[in-house]
C-alpha cells in the first residue's frame, strides 16, 4: 500500500518535471527572443539581410532554407518509404522476414547524424559535383539538394516504419471483402488498403517532415552553409537549425544571440506543431 | 429433380501440413439453399473459402481434388472471374470504409476498374439494394459512408455488394452470428427471398437457422462429410447417429 503510493507520486513527479522542462525551455526562448522580437517585430520573418557587423537580422533566407530542404527531402522520401512499407506489410508474407527486414530499416534511424553527414561530405557531395559537371551547373557539391538527399536517407526509415505499422493495421476481413468481389491483390491495396491507411501514411510523412524540419548535424555539414537567399536548390544555403549550429559561438552582442534564439522559438514553435499534429492524426486512426 | 450447379469432388483441403478437409464429395442444387452445418473447427469456413478460391491465398494452404461449377473446374479458371461468379457474404460484415453506400454495392466492378455509366451503376446499386431489402432504409443517403449503419444493414449491404456481380452462388459464412435476434430474422428472411434468383451455401452453427431457411443440409465433423440430404428429413430422422448426436446437442 505504501510502496505502491510512493511509486504513484515518484511517476507524477517526472510527469511534472517532463512538462516543466518543455515549458521552461519554451519560456526561456520566448524570454531571451524579446530583444530581437522587439528590435525587428514581424519584419524579422521577411527581411533576407543577415549582417552580424551591422547589427541587422532577417530570417528569411533560413525559413526558405529550411521549407525547401525539408520539402525536397520529403518529396524523395515518399515514394521509397512507401515502397518499403507496401513491401514489409502485404507484399513479404514471411512475418520473421519482415520483421528482419524492419529492424535493419529502424537501424537506419538510429546511425548518429555527424556520421550521415560524413558520408554525406566525402562521399554523396563528390558525387553531386561530378553530376553538376556534367549538367553544367556550377560545381559545388554541397548545397540545399544534397542536404535534401541526406535528409531524405534520414527521414525514410521513420515514414516507412510507421507506414509499415498502419498498413499492417487494415483487418484482413476488410481486404478479403475486395478480393472476393473479384479484384486482384493489386487492385486492392490500391482501392481498399492504401484509402484504409492513408490518414496514417499521411501522419507518418507529416512526422518525418517534422525530423527533416529540426535535423542539424548531417545539414550542417552539407548544406554549404551561406546565409544567402538560394537561387537554385543547387546552390548552398542555410536552415534554422544548421545557422544556429554554425554561428552560436560567433553571437557576441546581444541582439545577434537574441536573433538566434529567436529562430530557434520559430523551430521550436513549428516542429512542436507538426509533431501534435502527426500524432494526433495516429491516435485518431488507432480509435 | 433437382439441378446441379456444383459439384464438389474428393476435396481434400490443407493447412501446411494439417488435413481440415477429407474426401468430400457434395452437389449443390440450383436456386436451393444448402447449408453446411457442424461444430467449431470442422472445416465449414474452409470449404466454403475452397468454393471462392479465397482458402489459397492462406499461407500454405492447398487442395487436391476437383470443384466443378456448371461443369467447369473452377480451378481451371482465373481466380479472379470464380469470385465474381460466386459471391461471399463473411461472418463479421465488412464494408469497405472509406466508399460511400452506394460506391459499396457496386465495389466489384469500381475495383476491377470495369466501366459503367451513370444508368447502369443507378440500376445496379438499385435492384441489388432492393434484393437485399435494404433500399427503402438507405435510399435517402446512398452517399453516406456504408460504416454508419447498423450491424445487420451493413451486412446486408456486403449481401447487396456481393448480389452486384451477378454471381451464380452466394456463400454466406454466419452471416448472423455477429447480429441480433431481429436483424436475424430479416437475413434470415432474405436468404428466403433469394432463392428465386440465386443459389446459396449457408455456413451456420445455428440449428434452427438451418431448420428455418435451408433445403438441404451437409453436417461435417473433423473435416469429413458426415450426412448430406433434405433438412426436413435429416432433422426428423438423422441417418448417422454422429448428426442426431449433434441435432440433440450432446457434440459441438
Ligand atoms: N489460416 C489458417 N491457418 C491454419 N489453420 C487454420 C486456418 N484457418 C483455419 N484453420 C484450421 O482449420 C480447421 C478448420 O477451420 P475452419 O475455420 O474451416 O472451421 P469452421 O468449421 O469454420 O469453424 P467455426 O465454426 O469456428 O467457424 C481448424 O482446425 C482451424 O484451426
Ligand atoms: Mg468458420
């Protein structure tokens, strides 16, 4: 009886520790933002001039870094993770298979991103450069497309898991139903499984986007980090994250520290966002 | 004298290694209800999904033997034309949950990617609603998703998606089990109803079900045909004492 109120109160003491750490960092954003936020207000979000020396700020090149990256990157992703996730649920009948087949698609997941990233950097940029040559573009090698490939190989084995995962939770009274009516394998997944399943595929991309929206490490090292408006998604450029990464321990004044963190407060703000989102659309689809 | 439609010749039915069926030899009769009658576990689901073509599509699954539809062996014949000639109505209804009612009844042929005009889908959705007795309850709402009815309108609604196709036989696995009493009784009198029109194989563990609705009966025990004949007689004088057995409810 004891034992068992101690443990009740230990669990209600992390669960509150759990949302005060989210708050309090949020609140810390917010708090060490409002330089920034009132020395520029909403222009912050349209201004393209990043100019440490003169004190002046504007996100903009970040926020179009960071939506084209994350973009592209999903894009490429989509139907490879839907491949994989058709494959491992309907197509491989062998349960031991598939779950084999799951878990080198979750090791995936779990490479740590610097690693990425020098795979990306000395293997994947050479080989975008050498491309680039042949198309005549100038040749960089790193830049927004190649950060979206590396993205892309980042964020598959998350889409594609929980794809897996929903595919596999469409009753096979539902699908039998189609079959018996006549129509082929194919036919049913494209008409009866796939609409069955679509709010979860569509939960899983949006949480993917979500990793592919925050990831820093592997960007970082790819991206070319220029603080530039990209005109082609050849060219170099920067996200939110990877700015943050690459110039915290340059920010001398305060107004500059403040203006990272600012970006930051959106990063926060928007992949807490898309994440409820994602998961909520899951949690409906499981009821 | 009664018209065969189907004739099932030393079927053996397996599971990997596990033998559910064992030498059935049985006739369906046209425009006839014949119901597979026996306790859990005896092969009724499996024989009937052996009819379809659906019992293949189970990991390691197989038969030996011969099914003849009309004289055709049916596994001679693409898998997908056997299921469109012969229907299925499974124990748990099933509509598809993201088609309106209407694109429900006329599923079959939406997945087949057969085309049809406005006036043939009408007439269609129409005519099988109205077989199935379900169209004077849902005409008003034929573009409402079919998973907001009742359990027995939805399984009447999978009884009008399978009559859609036209087919030759309908195989109905316990098409009540999952209902109440009152939706029982309407299927029940549907089943009726149909045979006018089409011939049907019942699976059913209900006995007075059986009693009500069949013509003729087939009881199967551990995957072998016990008894096959007219309900009305195998119900008043059963020739195996395994069926009175059961009749009286000392198995099953
Ligand atoms: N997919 C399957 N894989 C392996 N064995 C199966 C499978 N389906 C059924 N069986 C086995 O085959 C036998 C016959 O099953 P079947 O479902 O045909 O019985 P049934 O008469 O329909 O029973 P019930 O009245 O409970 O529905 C059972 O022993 C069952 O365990
Ligand atoms: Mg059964």
């Amino acid at each position: 009886m004891r034992k068992d109120k101690v443990f009740k109160i230990i669990l209600l003491l992390s669960g509150f520790l759990i949302v005060a750490l989210l708050s309090g960092i949020f609140l810390s954003l917010v708090f060490s933002s409002i330089p920034s936020i009132k020395e520029f207000g909403i222009n912050f979000l349209f201004s393209k001039d990043w100019d440490p020396v003169n004190n002046k700020f504007g996100a903009l090149p970040f926020l179009i870094g960071t939506l084209l990256t994350s973009v592209i990157s999903l894009l490429i992703s989509i139907p490879f993770s839907l491949s994989i996730s058709i494959f491992l649920s309907e197509i491989l009948k062998n349960k031991l298979i598939s779950n084999i087949f799951q878990t080198f698609v979750e090791l995936i997941a779990g490479i740590p991103s610097v690693i990425v990233g020098l795979w990306g950097l000395f293997i994947l940029a050479p080989f975008m450069r050498t491309l680039q040559l042949k198309l005549g573009i100038q040749p960089i090698g790193v830049g927004i497309f190649t950060a979206s490939i590396i993205l892309s190989i980042m964020i598959i084995p998350y889409s594609a898991s929980i794809g897996k995962e929903v595919i596999s939770m469409v009753p096979t009274e539902v699908k039998e139903g189609a079959i018996s009516l006549g129509a082929t394998e194919f036919e049913t997944l494209k008409s009866v499984t796939l609409p069955f399943s679509f709010n979860g595929i569509f939960a899983g991309f949006l949480l993917s986007f979500g990793r592919a929206f925050g990831e820093t490490m592997a960007v970082t090292m790819v991206i070319g980090n220029s603080n530039k408006i990209p005109d082609s998604i050849f060219s170099p450029g920067q996200t939110m994250a990877s700015l943050i990464a690459n110039e915290f321990t340059e920010a001398t004044t305060k107004l500059y520290t403040s203006s990272l963190i600012e970006i930051g407060l959106i990063l926060f703000i928007v992949s807490m966002l898309i994440n409820i989102l994602g998961r909520l659309i899951i949690r409906r689809f499981k009821f | 004298m009664e018209n065969i439609i189907l004739k099932i010749i030393n079927l053996n039915a397996y599971y990997g290694n596990q033998k559910v069926l064992k030498n059935v030899d049985l006739e369906i009769y046209e425009n006839r209800v014949t119901t597979i009658l026996g306790p859990s576990g005896c092969g009724k689901t499996t024989l009937i999904r052996c009819i379809n073509r659906l019992h293949e599509l189970s990991p390691g699954a197989r038969i030996e033997g011969q099914i003849l539809l009309k004289g055709e062996d049916l596994y001679q014949i693409e898998p997908m034309i056997v299921r469109q000639k012969i229907g299925m109505v499974f124990q748990k209804p099933n509509p598809f949950p993201t088609m309106t009612i209407y694109d429900n009844v006329i599923a079959g042929y939406i997945l087949s990617g057969i085309k049809l005009s406005k006036e043939e889908k009408d007439k269609i959705v129409e005519e099988s609603l109205i077989k199935s007795g379900l169209w004077d309850e849902v005409k008003e709402n034929l573009f409402k998703k079919g998973t907001f009815l009742s359990g027995g309108q939805q399984q009447r609604l999978c009884i009008a998606r399978a009559l859609a196709m036209k087919p030759e036989i309908l195989l109905l696995d316990e098409p009540t089990s999952a209902l109440d009493p009152v939706a029982t009784s309407v299927i029940e009198e549907l089943i009726i109803e149909l045979k006018k029109s089409v011939t049907t194989v019942l699976v059913t563990h209900n006995i007075g079900q059986a009693g009500r609705v069949s013509d003729y009966t087939a009881f199967f025990y551990l995957g072998e045909l016990v008894e096959f004949g007219k309900t009305t007689e195998m119900f008043t004088v059963p020739k195996s004492k395994k069926t009175e057995e059961y009749l009286i409810g000392k198995i099953g």
